[in-house]
C-alpha cells in the first residue's frame, strides 16, 4: 500500500473510532439535571444575625435525603425526582468542564436541622469552585429561604468559628 493510502487508511480508521468512541460516550450519560433556582433575598445579613441563626441545638445531616422535606424539594430537579446535589464523598462536577450533564454541580458538606431551621453547606463546582451555605426558616410543611452566602466548615461547630470571626460572606459583598 502506498503512502498516501495508508495515511487516507488511518486517518479514516481514526475519524471512525472518534465516532464510535463519541456515540458511546453520549449515549452512556443521562439525561441532564433539571436545576430549580432557589429565590435567596438579595440582603447581606449582618454578622451578628448570622451567628443568632446559627446558634442553638441543631442535629447534623450527612444525607440529602434527611432534609425536611421542603428543603429537600427544593434541591430536587425540577419536574423530576433526582437530586440535584451530590452526598459528602460521592461523585460531582467539581469544575467547568462537563463531561456528565446528569451528574450534580453540587455536593453536600454537612446539613444541620432545628425545630424551625436548617443550614445546608455545599461545594459547588464551576469556573470558580466555591462554599456556599443556604440557610432556611422552617415552617408547617414550607422552607423559607433567608440568606446565602460564601464560607467553608467542615461541620456546624467551624461553621460557627467562622461566621464569628467574619469569614462568611453574602454574596454580592
């Protein structure tokens, strides 16, 4: 076979398994994440009623699917029933490069549940990987979104350390 042959040969071969290798991956990932958006006031919150939120008995939640209910609705897809945050340690799109759509942007650090509140802290993955914490007011069977912001804790006791010590920011500040 002459050169040219060869070098038309491979190059098709290789466009070939592109395709095969393109198809298969496509057609191996779900359906992309249908995400709600959470209506969060625009407010800053001030240090000092971050800390009056944060403070009192809470019991931390390491499962998405331990969120009072309302909570957990609203990190829920829309239309749909998957999560759209990941548990602590399991598997998320940590960076702007997508190579699942069906995979979470999102992944649980900790949670943390009162009578009348809850703190739900994640990662979120994207251009510029970030620590957001929601925080909502619980009421008969409703979830209340009161402020988001930026900060990172390992658990509600650091989380606390840092909202004292003015780490935790709103966002737009």
């Amino acid at each position: 076979m002459s050169k040219p042959k060869k070098a038309l040969f491979f190059t098709a071969v290789g466009l070939l398994m592109a395709v095969i290798v393109g198809s298969y991956a496509f057609m191996s990932h779900g359906k992309p994440l249908n995400e709600i958006e959470i209506n969060f006031p625009s407010h800053h919150l001030s240090s000092a009623d971050l800390q009056s939120f944060l403070a009192g008995d809470f019991t931390t939640v390491q499962d998405m699917r331990q969120l009072p209910g309302p909570v957990l609705q609203a990190y829920t897809e829309r239309g749909g029933s998957r999560l759209v945050m990941a548990n602590p340690g399991k598997r998320f799109e940590a960076t702007d490069y997508i190579s699942d759509s069906s995979v979470p942007r999102k992944r649980l650090i900790f949670a943390a549940v009162s009578k009348d509140k809850c703190i739900v802290h994640y990662e979120q993955g994207g251009l510029a990987h970030s620590y957001v914490i929601g925080l909502f007011k619980l009421s008969s069977n409703k979830a209340e979104p009161v402020w988001q912001g930026y900060c990172k804790a390992k658990d509600l006791e650091d989380l606390r350390w840092e909202a004292a010590s003015r780490y935790c920011k709103s966002f737009g500040e």
